[in-house]
C-alpha cells in the first residue's frame, strides 16, 4: 500500500514538473464569459499568425524559423514573458498584467512590420487589429478587478528593418514568438476556465 502510494505521489509530482503552465489556485474572481471570450480571441490570433507564417512561408520561401534564428537576435525582436502565470508563481493580477503587457509589446512588433508586402498586409491588418482586441479584453477586466497599473506599459525600443528581406524574416519570428506566447496564455486560460 505504502509503495503504492509512493508512486503516485511520483506520478503526481513528475506530472506537475510537466504541467509547469498550468497554475495554482482559483479564479473565482475571473468571469467565465471573459475566460471563455479570451480562449476564443487567442484561437483566433493563433490562425492568423498562422496564416501569416504559412503565406511567408509560400510566396518568400522563410519557412524555418529556426534557421531565422541568429538573424532574430541581430534584429533584437523581444519575447514576451508569462512567469507570473507559471504553476510555482501564479500570481492572478501579475498574470493578467503580463498577459496584457505581452499583447501590447507584440501590438508593436506587428506595427514594425509594416510595408511587408502589399499582399501580406491585409493579414497582418487583421493580426494587429486581434492582437489589440485581446489586449483590450484584458485590460477592460483588470479595471473590472481593479488590478489596473498606475503606469499603462510602453513600448521599448522596437526592432528597425532595413530591407524587405529583414522584414519579412521579421514577421516569421515575431509570428514564431507570438504563437509561442499564446500557446502558454491558451493553456493558462483554459485551466482557469476549468468548473
């Protein structure tokens, strides 16, 4: 019986080094609706960073971000951090305003790739437009909670493409990060949306 247990407690604890996204505690204080509305505006960003990698990927053949990789720290494109929302350090405040703060660093990211293509723009109209849709989201419920910064977030230096080539590769890494970013908020999001 003890040896039973003690496996499952190995079980248990192997499985939540691997769950290390999903977090502790309740959300009680977190509507469902906004859970819900929120896990649907990230499916959304994600299908259209998507969208975007695969129409780089086709039309200007950068279809390996992580041949793009070397390029993306000469470029200096940033990633977003979710720490506060990891299962050691939930923290639902300090995780809602980096969810927020994420949004708006990646906001100007896809504003610095501006002028990629006239044939990629319109999707990247529509990424920027979800990008900033969901970050309004957030915030609107953090004044709900009122958890609101005294001081909103501001852009820090953004990356400057001199050529076509930089932006275009530009967009597969920032689209690269996003969905990275995203992926880690979804599997928050969902755990918090959990009855």
């Amino acid at each position: 019986m003890k040896l039973m247990a003690l496996q499952l407690l190995l079980w248990h604890s192997a499985l939540w080094m691997v769950q290390e996204a999903t977090p502790l505690g309740p959300a009680s204080s977190l509507p469902q609706s906004f859970l819900l509305k929120c896990l649907e505006q990230v499916r959304k960003i994600q299908a259209d960073g998507t969208e975007l990698q695969e129409r780089l990927c086709t039309t200007h053949k950068l279809c390996h971000p992580e041949e793009l990789v070397l390029l993306g720290h000469s470029l200096g494109i940033p990633q977003a951090s979710l720490s506060s929302c990891s299962s050691q350090a939930l923290q639902l405040t300090g995780c809602l305003s980096q969810l927020h703060g994420g949004l708006f660093l990646y906001q100007g990211l896809l504003q610095a790739l501006a002028g990629i293509s006239p044939e990629l723009a319109p999707t990247l109209d529509i990424l920027q437009l979800d990008v900033t849709d969901f970050g309004t989201n957030i915030w609107l419920q953090m004044e709900d909670l009122g958890v609101v910064p005294a001081v909103q977030p501001t852009q820090g230096p953004m990356p400057t493409f001199t050529s076509a080539f930089q932006r275009r590769a530009g967009g597969v890494l920032v689209a690269s990060k996003l969905q990275s970013f995203l992926e880690l908020a979804y599997r928050v999001l969902r755990y918090l949306a959990e009855p």
